[in-house]
C-alpha cells in the first residue's frame, strides 16, 4: 500500500488518535452485533 511508511519508521500517530480510533472501531463492532 502506498499510505505505508517504509520499515522500520515509526508512526507518527498520537495516543489520543489511536485511543479514538479503537472507541469507534469498538462502538461500530457493537452496532453490528445488534444489527446481527
């Protein structure tokens, strides 16, 4: 994919990015499972 950085580069994604990211992930899980 070409959005990757290369090997060995650190992501510059902060913590609070990926904690939002995780919750929205989670909550969209949650409305699938109900949907199902």
């Amino acid at each position: 994919m070409h959005g990757q950085p290369p090997p060995g580069k650190p992501f510059d994604i902060s913590e609070r990015t990926i904690r939002f990211a995780l919750r929205a992930l989670s909550a969209m899980i949650c409305r699938i499972d109900e949907a199902a």
